[in-house]
C-alpha cells in the first residue's frame, strides 16, 4: 500500500476545458435572452480554435470539413458536428430558441468537452 493516489488517466481537465465550462455555467445561470446562442456560439468557437486550430471565421460546411481532417475520435466528431449544426439552425436559419433549448446545447458541449474515449477490451 503507498501514501500516494494512483491518478486515473483523463481526470484531469485542461485550463481551456476548465473556463469553458466556467462560461458555460455563467450562461445558464442568466435569465434568458436571444443573445445568450451567441454567447454560446461564441465560446465554441473559441473552444474549437484553441484546442484543434480551427479558425472562428469558418462557416459551418468548412468547421465540418476541418474536423474531419483531424485526428479525432470518431464519436467525438459526430458530437462536435451535430452541436455545430444546432447552432448554426438556431443561429442563422430563425430556429426557435428557449431557456429549454439553451440548457439542452450547454449539456451537450459539456459532454464534448469532458468526452473521453472508452478504452476497449482486447482479449
């Protein structure tokens, strides 16, 4: 038996990951308002430019593109391509927006943010 904790491996979160979802938090705390997506837009865009080089000024067809390129898991990728689509509805296509709504996409990019890739059973 040691003194020590064995740390588990994908604990530990990232500063990046760490203030986003401090963001996040703040986010769904406030009373709600149509400029809260662009908030929210606007911190996962931040989000995809720091942790995978992908520029802010990206349509969504070209965010697409460039995370199909990188070396990503690919149910990380289907995560991060759906949610960007939402936003993109909602955002630019007029779709509806309420408090529900809001908090359904800040889950979702919480579950992005904290995704870990299952390590499977090689027998």
């Amino acid at each position: 038996m040691g003194f020590f904790k064995k740390k588990k491996k994908g604990q530990v979160l990232s500063a990046l990951e760490l203030g986003a979802l401090k963001q996040l938090t703040k986010i769904k705390k406030q009373h709600f308002s149509e400029e809260l997506i662009g908030n929210l837009n606007r911190i996962f865009r931040i989000y995809l430019r720091e942790k995978y080089s992908i520029k802010e000024s990206l349509t969504h067809e070209e965010v697409m593109g460039k995370i199909n390129k990188k070396r990503i898991f690919p149910q990380l990728k289907i995560k991060i391509i759906s949610f960007a689509y939402e936003i993109q509805e909602i955002k630019y296509k007029e779709g509806k927006m309420n408090k529900k709504i809001l908090n359904n996409l800040i889950n979702e990019f919480k579950k992005i943010i904290k995704y870990q890739e299952k390590p499977t059973n090689k027998k």
